[in-house]
C-alpha cells in the first residue's frame, strides 16, 4: 500500500482545544478540536462491558449495547473531522478509488489523554458506517528509524507464550495454545508458517525461547498499567507460578535479544471476568515500538471466540503477503461478518512506526493451489458488495516536479550578521546545516527540505520529498555553499545547485540514508546508511569511488579537513577511522551503545563522538588516543566543533544543549530545548550555535565570552 494514499491526522494540545492537522492526497489543512477527553475516558468501563456483551447476547439486546459505542465515534468524528477536513477526507478516498488503491487512515496523537480513546470507533452513517472497517487505520508512534519489509522464506516463525498465573484466573494454558494453533491450521499445513511455544510462564523462559529468535511473537495473558511508574506491563509467573509483572521497557530488552529479532508483537488478552475490564496494553504497546516496527494490542479483553477469529484472518492475511495495517483490518471483517452486530471488531489496535506497513516480503514457490481462506472468503464478499469497484494495483511511479526557478541564493552577509534568536518550522527538525556564509541555514524534517534566511526566520527555498513518513535524516552544504545535499528514508541521497535550485543527483543506497558530507573540495561526498554501508562518491562523474562495510547502520560521516580521512558513526556501539583514498581503517572509537553522531575540528587534531550511552567522546588524532570523556543525563543525538576548535556542542534526548572547552572538557554553559535535540551546528566564526529538535524551533544561542 503506498503511503501516497495516506490520511494523516496530527492532533496535539493547543489553546481552545486539540490542534487537528491533516495531511492527504489532495492537501492539508488545520483545526481546533474541541474534545472532552476526560468525559470520553470515563466512558470506557461501561464500553468494555458493552463490547463483552455484545459478544454475547441475542442480536436486539447486542443492538442497544453498541448505541453507547456510536455515540462516542460520532462524538470523535464531529470533532475532528470538521466541514474542510470532511470535504479533504472525501475528495482523497475518491481519488485512492481512482487509482485502485484503499485511503489509509494514519493517526499521530501527541496528546496522553487523545492516545487513550479509542478512535477505531470513528463512526459517521453518511460516510459508511464506522472508518476502521473501510479503511485501516494506525497509531503512528513517532520514531525516527521506521524500517523496510524483511525478505522470509516461509515459514513464518510465530513464537507464541501462554502466561496465566494462578492467581488471575483459571485459564487453562494448553487450552490457550490449541485454540492459536486451530486458528493457525490452514497455514500450519501448508508450511507457511511454523508456531513455536515458550515452555513455562516465567521471564527466564522466555529469555531462552527468545534466543532463537522468531518473526512474531505473540503473547496470551494479562496486562496491568503501573500508576506509579505510569508504564504498562504484562503478567509472567514466578517459580511458585505467582503473577511476576514485567513492564514495557524490559520486555523491549528481553525482545531485542532474538535474532532474528520480531517484526511484529501481538498482545492479546483473554476473557476472564471482570478483572479483565481493567487490563491496559496500549502503554505496553507504544513502548515497544523502540524494539519491534509494529505492535497489534487489545484494548478491551476479548472473548475466546473472538480471538480466534481474529488471530486466523489476521495470520492469513500476513502470509498472502498483505500489509500489517490490511492484516488488521481483514481480521475486524472477520469478526463483524461473524457477528455484526457484535462490538469486538474494535478492540484491536495498532501501533506502528514504519511508514510502510508491509513488515515482510514472503517468497514462496509452494504454493500454487492454496487452500480457500478465510481471506478470500471476505474479498469475495467484498467484490460482490462492490462489483465496480476497481482493482488494487500498485501506485503509479511518482514523478518529481521540475525545480523552481530562483535567484542565486548565495549572498555575502555583513560582519555583524545576527541570526533571530528562535525560528518556528513548524515540524520536528531532524536535521540542520548552517550555509558557509551564514546567512542561511537549511533544515530536514518529515518529507521536507528547507533553507530559511537566518535574519528574518522565512524560508527561501524548499523541496518536497514524497511519502509522509519520509524522513530527512541529514542536510549539508558544500564548502563553497553552491550545492545542498540531503538523505532520506526514501534511501535516496539529492544534491541541489543553490543558485538555481535544480537537482543535479541522485545517489541510491540499499536502506535509509542517515548522513551525507562534503569533503573539502567540494567534489566527493560521503553517505552513510541503514543498509550498514559508507560510501563515497564522486559528484563530477557521479560514480560510487568507495564502499565500506559495517556491522550495523553508519549513523554519521565526515571527511577530515583535509579530505584524507573519513570518520563514521555506527549502530554497532563504535565509530571508526578510515584512509579516505584506499578504504583502510585506521582507528576505532568505542562506546556503550549505539554512535549517532562524529565531527573533526577544523584544525584536524580532534575527533569528537557522541553516542546512546550519555556521552561523547574526544579522540587526538595523532596516535587516536582518548582526552576526556562529557556526559548528559540521555543519549546523545549531536556533536559539533566550533570553527576554532575551541568549543564542542552536544545535543540530547533531555532536551538539553552543552558547550564545553575542547581542551579540558569543562563546562561553559548549556540551554534547554522542550523536547529532544536532535542536531547542533555553529556558526561561521563561533558566535552564535544553532540547536533544533522535536520542539520544533530552531535556536540561535549567542555564544559568551570564553576566558583562557
């Protein structure tokens, strides 16, 4: 499914309501939201019953329960989907039709209390009914590292555990693996996939099952939320078989440790009685979303029956190499062509951070005759509910827009250039470049290329990237300030000529390009990616003149000054040295987790490294001896030198911005962002720092006088 079909609905906190901004096929608009959650959040009791019952009980009583649950969709419907967002929602799912594709709803909530309601309950008659049932609908967890589909050759490995402490009810465990492995049946004997079990409840048993790694893990128990550490948890059992919680963040540890490690965790919680009501997956859930690409919750307990449905035409749908968002939804028809009247088709939930929601790419010489499904059973129906309706095909290419026209953006500023203390873009900047001039100052965001005039805050320039979850990972400006270079997540690294604002290149990598570097001549640039390679490139001939491998993705790149080496950053917990000319490694740099940024100084005698272990390091050049050692309460995202060399910048996931000597390590000052930084640069001539990040603003930090 491409994300060029995609309805994406932002709603944030905002003065008089909720901020509501959209972003379609065909364009965006913003409004006010005026939604009284805390009303909304009482509710959901009295809809946790109305869904059980509704499982239940004959079909006149089922229809009075669900009045309670179109209510509250229409509630969240008329408040957010207001006469323009309406009028965008309808003219995008005609024109998906029109190119035989289905509108993806995306949802990104910032807001805790808009996170807990439940708007797979989105309900309006004149537009079909409820959306979750036409359209799939994710919870976007925003990440900066989404992820592409994994090549598997069946079978699918399904790790599934079975955790029911006695004291949370009588379930019986083997009676919970034969109805996942019934539901899986079809796929089971036709050597798609292959379930396995964790043997016993407890974490250490999980610990080894995890060793072996799987796909999927598919998790059967309960679920609490922690009010004291405001984090979800599941329910494992002790030795003695009592409950033993394990809570979000540590799962996502025991998780990682499987290779291959899971593209997909399911959480499905069983019915057994009221205590069920209480149980919360969706912290546990959004918390996962560090470790694995998607996460399908429960958020309310489901029946025995019900989870089965969902579990065989969810599976299915995974297997005829569908999209995890489509799974989802195959798997609500299932269960309302079961029950239509039954309000258990709202109870999953996804959590997503890839932007494409195809999480494998199974390959398969096998199957030639398979078995009817549950599947196609429904895409029958489908087809004869709608005859005319025409058939999925892929999106057509995208083809770029010829670059605008403009005057040369290259101007001479004055001595006394003073940047505007904060400029407002409106986006999380993921990255920034300060123009060797000074005058401006280009940033990367999601599907977004910017340059902004330091003086006035407006931007000059810009460029759009398709596909809403395309992130630009890097921006950098040639050292004559003639060319921009930036990297995506669409695996693309672009250079655009300044002056005219044409596209001169396009360098392909194999996964996300997260880092892109000039050298000092201008006519080599570095890139660095996800796909665990660095390269560099010739831009006069625009040819590849160099590859080096890694063990994990290369985070960041740059040349020494002098072009003769080559500095990367890698997800393997080091950064290493390289001879820019023959590939020889000449160096590494350690840390305790994962390096995400490198800088030389402008005088070539120090290497500076920043890393998810709190810290950054400072390396002499000379014989790649350690000085000194600076830290932050978080994981750093940024590292810079002054143009003196004088100064080191870092920047922080706790917000925070430190400068400190380059000689000692001593801390001169340091500022605070509201959310993380993501990047740093100084200015030419060291007077002023740039710092930007998820609040959205860039800042420009006059830099103090520094004594001897």
């Amino acid at each position: 499914m491409s994300a060029e079909f995609d309805f994406v609905l932002e709603m944030s906190e905002a003065p008089g309501g909720y901020c509501v901004e959209v972003s379609s096929p065909c364009g965006e608009d913003r409004a006010i939201a005026d939604i009284d959650a805390h009303e909304l959040l009482g509710r959901l009791p009295s809809l946790q019953a109305a869904v059980l019952g509704s499982a239940s009980r004959s079909r006149s009583v089922g229809t009075e329960l669900e009045a309670p649950a179109r209510e509250v969709g229409g509630m969240l419907f008329e408040a957010v989907f207001q006469s323009s967002v309406q009028a965008l929602y309808l003219s995008s799912r005609q024109k998906a039709r029109e190119h035989g594709q289905r509108l993806r709803m995306v949802l990104r909530v910032r807001s805790p209390e808009l996170a807990a309601l439940p708007w797979e309950l989105l309900h309006d008659a004149k537009f079909g009914g409820y959306l979750c049932l036409h359209h799939p609908i994710i919870r976007y967890v925003e990440i900066l590292e989404p992820v592409s589909p994994l090549h598997v050759q069946p079978p699918l490995r399904i790790l599934g555990m079975v955790s029911l402490p006695g004291s949370l009810g009588a379930l019986d465990a083997e009676a919970e693996k034969e109805s996942l492995s019934t539901a899986l049946k079809p796929l089971l004997d036709e050597g798609m996939v292959q379930l396995g079990w964790v043997h016993g409840q407890t974490k250490q048993d999980l610990f080894e099952a995890l060793l072996h790694g799987c796909h999927i893990f598919h998790f059967i128990g309960h679920g609490k939320f922690d009010e004291l550490r405001r984090e979800g948890m599941i329910i494992l059992a002790d030795e003695q078989g009592r409950p033993d919680p394990l809570h979000a963040e540590a799962l996502g540890s025991l998780i990682s440790i499987a290779e291959p490690a899971p593209r997909l965790v399911v959480l499905n919680s069983c019915e057994t009685g009221t205590s069920h009501a209480q149980d919360l997956f969706s912290s546990t859930a959004a918390e996962l979303e560090f470790t694995v690409p998607a996460v399908v919750a429960m958020q309310f307990a489901v029946t025995d029956k019900a989870a089965l449905l969902f579990s065989r035409a969810f599976y299915q749908a995974l297997a005829a190499n569908r999209p995890v968002d489509e799974a989802v939804r195959t798997g609500r028809i299932a269960l309302r062509a079961d029950k239509d009247d039954s309000l258990e088709c709202f109870t999953p939930v996804l959590y997503q951070r890839s932007g494409d929601a195809r999480l494998f790419d199974l390959t398969s010489s096998r199957r030639s005759a398979p078995a009817r499904t549950v599947v196609e059973e429904i895409n029958e129906i489908q087809r004869e509910a709608a005859p005319d309706r025409a058939p999925e095909r892929p999106a057509p290419p995208s083809t770029q827009s010829p670059p605008r026209q403009a005057t040369s953006l290259i101007k001479t500023p004055s001595p006394d250039t003073t940047p505007r203390p904060e400029i407002d873009t409106g986006r999380w900047v993921v990255s920034l470049a300060v123009h060797p001039q000074g005058r401006l100052l280009a940033t990367g965001a999601r599907k977004l290329v910017r340059v902004w005039d330091v003086i006035t805050g407006q931007p000059t320039w810009e460029r759009r990237i398709s596909g809403w979850s395309t992130m630009v990972n890097t921006v950098a400006f040639s050292p004559d300030g003639g060319k921009l270079a930036a990297g995506s997540t669409d695996n693309l690294a672009r250079i655009w000529e300044m002056p005219t604002g044409s596209l001169v290149a396009e360098l392909t990598h194999g996964h996300f390009v997260d880092a892109v570097n000039f050298d000092h001549s201008g006519r080599y640039l570095a890139t660095g990616g996800a796909d665990a390679t660095a390269c560099v490139w010739d831009l006069s001939t625009g040819t590849r003149i160099l590859s080096l491998r890694h063990a994990r993705a290369v985070k960041d790149v740059q040349f020494s000054p002098d072009g003769r080496l080559l500095v990367t950053a890698s997800a393997d917990g080091k950064a290493y040295v390289w001879d820019a000319d023959t590939g020889y490694q000449l160096a590494q740099i350690p840390h305790g987790d994962f390096v995400l940024g490198v800088a030389f100084s402008p005088d070539g005698q120090k290497i500076a490294t920043c890393s998810e272990d709190h810290t950054a390091q400072i390396t002499e050049t000379e014989t790649w001896t350690p000085l000194f050692r600076v830290e932050h309460i978080s994981g750093l995202r940024a590292v810079a030198f002054s143009s003196d060399s004088s100064l080191i910048a870092t920047g922080s996931a706790d917000g925070t911005v430190c400068v400190w000597r380059a000689d000692t390590g001593e801390s001169l000052f340091n500022l605070k962002h509201n959310r993380s930084v993501n990047t740093v640069a100084f200015y030419p001539g060291g007077r002023f720092l740039a710092s930007a990040g998820e609040d959205k603003v860039v800042r420009n930090t006059r830099i103090p006088e520094i004594g001897p």
